[in-house]
C-alpha cells in the first residue's frame, strides 16, 4: 500500500538506518588491508570498552559492599562480579527512602505524558496538515519558531508563572500549582517537535483517502481517528519515544517545582539519596534500578529508538 | 487545492449523485479543525509562549518566587546589577568555554564513529549498540557514575596510576573541573551525534563512492570530496544542536560540582536557577534567562547567515 511506504518523517532512509546497507564500498581483505582491517576491528573494539565498561562498572558495582569496590579499583576485578556479591544494596536503598514511590511517580508522569502527549499533538498536526483552515500557515510558523527556544530559557519565569495558575481538582479550586503531579505533566504534553513531526507525517499520507472516506460519509475526526493515526505507526513510536527519554529523565523542572518527597521522580530522587548518603555501592544500586527500565526499553525496541533519534536530525 | 479537484475527478460520478460538502473551507470543517487544534493550542499559549513574554517582563521587575507584593517594574536595574556580577562573567565565560572545546570534540569524533559503523562488517550492529548506550543512560545517572569515576583515588587515577600517571583530582581542582566535564558530556552525547551522521552518510548515494574509486581516488580523498560535501545539511544541524545544548549545560555541574571549585564550573543556567529558585529573585533570574536567550538566538541567526552564504558560494 503506497500510505504505509510513504516517506516517514520526511526522507526513506531514516527508516532503515538500523539496518542499512553502507555507502561506501567493502574494502578488499588481503595485504596491507589485512592488517587495515583488523586494526580497524580492534579500534571498534577499544571503543566499546570506552562506551560500555563505565556502565558495566556501575552494575556491577551494585552488587558489591563498598570495600570491596574500592579494593577492585585497581584492577580488572572492577568490572567483574568476584568476591562477596550480594543484593544488600538494593535493599539497602529501598530501606533509606521510598524508592518504590519515587518509581511509581516517573510511571505515572512517563506514561500520562507520552500518552496525552500522542494525542494532543496529532490532533493538532492533523488540523494543520488535512483539514486546514485560513491562517493555519501562521499557526504553523509560530509553532515552528517556538523550536529555537530552549526549555532552560523558561524554567525560572514558568516557575513562577506556575505557582499563580489556578487548578481545578477534586478538591475545588486551588492555586498555585507547584507541588503537585499537574506541574509535572501539563506543561509537557503539547510539544511543538512532536507537532511538526506529526505534521511531516500526515502531509505524506496520500490525501486522496480523506476523499474517499468523505464520500463514504466520514467526518473529520473518524479520518483521524479511523484512517490517518492507524497509518502512522511510525510517526507514533517516534513521538513516543522523544517524549519518553526526556520525561524519565527529567531533572531540572521537578527539582525546583516540587519539594514534597512523596511527588518526586526518581531523578530528583537520586540527588537526593545521594546527599544522605555516602555508600556508592547504594548510590549504583539505585543508578542500575533507575537505568535498567529504559535499556531495557532500548534493547527490545532498538530500531524504532535509533530511527526516532536519527529523525530528530531534521529539527533545526 | 489540488487534492480537491483530483478527487471530484476520480469521484465525479459518486459526488454528483451525492449531497456533499466542499472538504476544504467550509464552516464546519474550520470549526472541526479549531477544535482538535485547540487542546494543543491552549497548552502551548499557557506554557511556551506566555512564559517566553514573561522571561521578558520579568526581567524588568523585581518579581520574587513566593511574595504577597505585586512585582514592580524596576527599568534596567537587574541588567546593571548583572553586570557588575563577578559570578555572571564567570559564568558566561564557562558556558562559552564548554560550546567553544565541546563543539568541535563532540562533532568530530561522534564522525569518526559514524564512519567506523557505516560499513559493511558482522557485529555492526552490536558496536552501534554499544556506542549508543550512553545516550539512553540519564545524564543525572551519568554524571552520579562519574563522579565517582573522577574521585581521586577513583577507577580513572587508578587506571592512569598504572601507566605511572599521577591524576588530577579531576572535580576538585579548578583548573581541572570544567575540562572533567566537558570530557564526560562529550562521552554521554557522542552517540546520538553518531546516529545522526550515520542518517547523513547514508543519504550519500554509493555510486558516488565507486565512482570516485574508478578516477582512482583514495580513501581520503573519497572522505574529502564525495563524504565531506554530501554532509552539509547534518553539519550544520549538528553544530546548532551541540551549541544549543552546551549552552543549556546544567544538570552535570548542578550534581558533581555545583558550581566549583571557586566559581569554575557555574553556567548561565545553573546561575539562575540559585538566584530564581533558591534565592527566589525571579526577577533577576528572567534577566540571567534573557541573556543566555540572546546567546542562544545569536548563535543560530551566526550559523544560518553562514550557512546561506555557503550556498550561495557554492
């Protein structure tokens, strides 16, 4: 079908990078390149020890007493799990600060993002691309512009602005909206990238099914809903995945909009521990218990992470 | 528009026989299109562009975080006190010290990955993989790792001590402490830049590369002028991005130094943070904000009037 080979996010070949064939041609394996190439082979190796043997150090110096982590320093035995291993460390975390809420709180904030986050933004992409309407252009053009504003330029006045807004809850009407699970979520889920992605997406989608499912009596939104999101598996992940990584890692908003230990994320969480605390191999457990959802996140779904990252290369 | 006419042409004897609405420009459709625009629009406005015009207000007032008393407008006065402020000179001159060495570093040897896994070889995928790990680990988690790395008598001085290197203490000492950082940021980033130049380099079609063989063309010169040119448009999406995202650099220093030793490693964004948040003078903070701002737009509007002027030459 020509929409699910429609150019995702812009050009074919972000599509395939995981797997890709190479550009440049195969060199031959005899002579001087024999030996071209295993020094080859054995750079790409010495590099991976570079990328991988710090985070390998820190899982397995989860396992260890602190002595011993220290005693290992000096030799291979640092990234090997020898000597006294032991989970004394997880729950050693879990017995200093509540860890399992710090866990369930990026949870909720993670998925509730990701998830209204999808569908604000489509919705709003899909207004722009298909339907269209007099002045979209514009909106598109601020929406664009707002791209060259670092988030860090507006934290400090955000702040601020967030602790005049009022909030409708359960409990009636409050003010003020620092210290709460709202601070953490609202102001993320529109996303101006994820909107142009979206966009990009939508507009490549042969607009001839609109028409057809018009004349089978289909509003706007059943296109949406219906035709156009189902067709957008890939725009989705990606999207996904662009807000999730930030969102886990979020460090800089919860440490100033909340202070109360029940709301934090385990970002914050871990700064925190740290402080009140001076067992590294506690501050590792709690390091590999924080990393060890997103890698594995990243190990299943490999491809779609690398494609999201190589598509945010048209941003800019 | 032209899907429209494309359409009653293919429709034509369906939409004759049916009662149908224009698709595009009727009333309805508008007011379909403002309401699924509307969520996104609202959140936008409240959060993005009410708080962009704050960061400009603000600056002129003496706004604090919690007060009873209604911001006052106070003219230029945070901007005079700005700069008399030893620590915001100190911090403007590290945020640019870390773009100007974290730029050209990161860059290029996040190519010299790129190059090394964009090529036909078993286990590809898996050095790919490694390089990347990095990426998905926090930077919160990294910078926790690597402070303990950096310790004194940590895994890295124990390592050089080997080949009978003395380190440094690498956060402690101020002549050290920003370098350490900048050596780490580089580590953790290096490969999303590389799947970035890999999405470049695979743009180049490789009949350009066979070709330049058979003219006889080595390795270098393949990399100079069939490589290097068909990179453009990833360069200078590279070097905003880096240059953007050094600016912002907060999150490292605010764990592993926290502005030390002796002001060696405060940044712009770390400097507003302590007078916005923990000192609460949002007011001062928005001045802080607007100048890394104007640093921010300076940078992109320098690298766009060169990018154009290369396209022109070219």
């Amino acid at each position: 079908m020509s929409a699910t080979t429609a150019p995702g996010l812009g050009s074919d070949h972000l599509a395939h990078i995981a797997d890709a064939p190479p550009a440049e041609p195969r060199r031959g394996g005899e002579g001087r390149h024999g030996i071209r190439h295993l020094l080859g082979i054995l750079l790409r190796i010495a590099l991976c020890l570079v990328f991988g043997l710090p985070l390998l150090f820190m899982i397995v110096s989860s396992f260890k007493p602190d002595l011993q982590i220290f005693d290992d320093l000096g030799s291979i035995k640092a990234f090997l799990p020898t000597g006294s291993i032991s989970a004394d460390n997880y729950t050693g975390v879990f017995g200093r600060v509540p860890f399992a809420q710090f866990m369930m709180n990026s949870v909720i904030i993670t998925v509730v993002t990701v998830v209204l986050g999808i569908v604000v933004n489509s919705m709003a992409a899909f207004a722009l691309a298909r339907i269209g309407f007099k002045g979209g252009g514009i909106v598109l053009g601020i929406i664009l512009a707002t791209l060259i504003v670092p988030f860090e330029t507006l934290a400090l006045p955000l702040l601020w602005w967030s602790n005049k807004l009022p909030f409708i809850g359960p409990d009636g009407i409050s003010e003020g909206w620092l210290d709460t699970y709202q601070v953490q979520i609202i102001p993320f889920i529109a996303n101006a990238f994820s909107i142009f992605l979206f966009y990009q997406y939508f507009d490549s989608i042969p607009k001839e099914l609109d028409e057809a499912a018009k004349v089978d009596g289909a509003g706007w939104f059943r296109i949406y809903r219906s035709i156009v999101m189902p067709l957008s598996g890939p725009a989705i992940a990606t999207v996904a995945i662009l807000t999730f990584l930030p969102m886990w890692n979020q460090y800089l908003w919860p440490l100033m909009a909340v202070q109360t230990e029940e709301l934090r994320p385990v970002m914050v969480g871990i700064d925190y521990f740290k402080q009140l605390n001076t067992s590294w191999g506690q501050i590792m457990a709690y390091a590999t218990m924080i990393t060890a959802p997103v890698l594995i996140l990243f190990i299943a779904f490999q491809r779609s992470f690398i494609n999201s990252i190589a598509s945010s290369g048209v941003k800019g | 528009m032209t899907t429209i006419t494309a359409a009653e042409h293919a429709n034509a004897p369906v939409a004759s026989t049916r009662k149908r609405k224009p698709i595009k420009g009727s009333r309805s459709s508008t007011t379909t299109a403002l309401l699924m625009l509307a969520p996104a629009a609202v959140l936008l406005i409240t959060f993005l562009l009410i708080p962009i015009g704050l960061t400009f207000g603000l600056a002129f007032t003496n706004a604090r975080l919690i007060s009873p008393r209604p911001a006052e407008f106070v003219g230029v006065d945070n901007f005079t006190r700005l700069f008399d402020d030893e620590t915001f000179w100190a911090s403007l001159r590290n945020t640019i010290i870390f773009a100007v060495v974290i730029v050209p570093v990161q860059s290029a040897c996040a190519l010299g990955l790129a190059l090394l896994v964009n090529v036909k070889m078993r286990g590809v995928n898996f050095f790919r993989t490694v390089y990347f790990l990095p990426v998905v680990t926090s930077m919160v988690v990294v910078s926790m790792l690597w402070l303990f790395l950096y310790q004194p008598n940590g895994l890295i001085n124990q390592a050089l001590a080997r080949f009978g290197i003395q380190g440094p203490d690498w956060l402690g000492d101020p002549k050290t402490a920003l370098l350490a950082i900048i050596l780490m940021s580089a580590w953790q980033a290096m490969g999303f830049h590389m799947v970035i130049w890999l999405s470049g380099l695979q743009t180049i079609p490789g009949e350009l590369y066979e070709a330049a063989e058979l003219d006889g063309a080595d390795r270098w010169q393949q990399f100079r002028y069939v490589t290097w040119p068909g990179l453009r448009a990833t360069r200078t999406f590279i070097l905003i991005t880096i240059t953007i995202s050094a600016f912002a650099l907060f999150t490292q220093v605010n764990i592993m130094t926290q502005g030390g030793p002796l002001d060696s490693t405060s940044t712009l964004v770390l400097m507003a943070v302590r007078t916005g948040f923990q000192q609460q003078q949002t007011g001062y903070a928005s001045a802080i904000s607007l100048a890394f701002f104007v640093l921010v737009l300076a940078v992109t509007l320098v690298n766009r009037h060169f990018t154009r002027d290369k396209d022109v030459v070219r």
